[in-house]
C-alpha cells in the first residue's frame, strides 16, 4: 500500500481521536466565557498532498467533518467548515505559492516551504475554518460582533496548537 496513504491515514487517526476524546473536553473559557473551541483536526486537510483534486478534497473535508460532528454532537458544522477550507484550500496554496512553485513537493510543510510560509498559510487556513464554523454555528451573517468574539480567541488558540503539531509531527514528502 502507498506509503503517503498509509501517513495520512495515521494522521487522520491521530488528528479526530485527540480533537474527539480529548479537545472537545476543553474549556478554556471557563463557565461564564464559554467562547474558546479549539480546533487540531484541520491539520489534516492542510497536509494533504497537493495533487488531491478540489472536489475531492472538498468530500475528505465533508467526511473529516462529520466524524467530528457526530464526537460534539453538532449536526454539520464541522462538516461546512471542512468543506468550505477543504474546498479553498487551492485557492490559499496559489496566493501564497513560494517562489520557486510548488515543484517536487508532495504536502504543504513547514519542512518543504520555511516556517514563514507555513505560518502564513496555516494562519489562512485556521482563520477561514474558525469564521466558517461559527457562522454557520451561528445560522446568520448578521452577528459579526459575536462571531468574531468566538472566532478570535478560537482562531489565536487553535493557530498555536497547528504550529506545535507542525514542530512536532512535520511530515516528510
């Protein structure tokens, strides 16, 4: 069997088991500010290869987030926030391509491109996965104020913990 089949399926494993059994039991708001969610398992859709088709990453986005919904009992949040960053992805790796492109590389890592480029890329990616998920949490447009005011700490949170997955676990192409 392919070995990047073999890694990704681990990582995706790895990735809904700790955000399933032990980041959906954190609550850094406490009970008075229950504002902050953190979110790890996007990380899988950020390290796919770069080769994975948009429609097709939009369905791993879909399956990805529903296995997450149904460990917070959500009902398709997680799953319109996979898709919608699933489904952009493209989109952030062409305006943020190095300048030497994206030859030879198998994943978008922090190993292939530099820390700068990575952290940009992945302060994209979380940023428009914590705004879709509380809009559509949310169900309207219309309350920014309390979107942004779950979105931010959510987003400030969840960055940090993708930066120390990506020093800890950076995979090889």
């Amino acid at each position: 069997m392919n070995t990047i089949l073999l890694r990704n399926a681990a990582r995706f494993i790895f990735l809904i088991a700790i955000q399933g059994l032990a980041l959906k039991r954190v609550n850094l708001g406490g009970d008075d500010f229950n504002y902050i969610s953190v979110f790890i398992y996007p990380v899988f859709l950020m390290f796919l290869p770069l080769s994975t088709p948009r429609g097709l990453m939009a369905l791993i986005g879909f399956g990805c987030g529903l296995i997450v919904d149904f460990f917070y009992n959500t009902w398709g949040v997680n799953a319109a926030a996979c898709v919608f960053t699933a489904y952009s992805r493209q989109a952030i790796l062409e305006l943020n391509e190095p300048p030497g492109g994206f030859k030879d590389a198998v994943s978008p890592t922090k190993k292939k491109f530099g820390f700068l480029w990575f952290s940009k890329y992945a302060a994209i990616f979380m940023a428009l996965h914590c705004l879709v998920f509380f809009s559509v949490e949310e169900f309207t447009f219309y309350n920014w104020d309390k979107i942004l005011a779950r979105a931010i700490p959510s987003f400030v949170i969840s960055f940090l913990l993708v930066m120390i997955y990506s020093f800890l676990f950076d995979p090889n192409d």
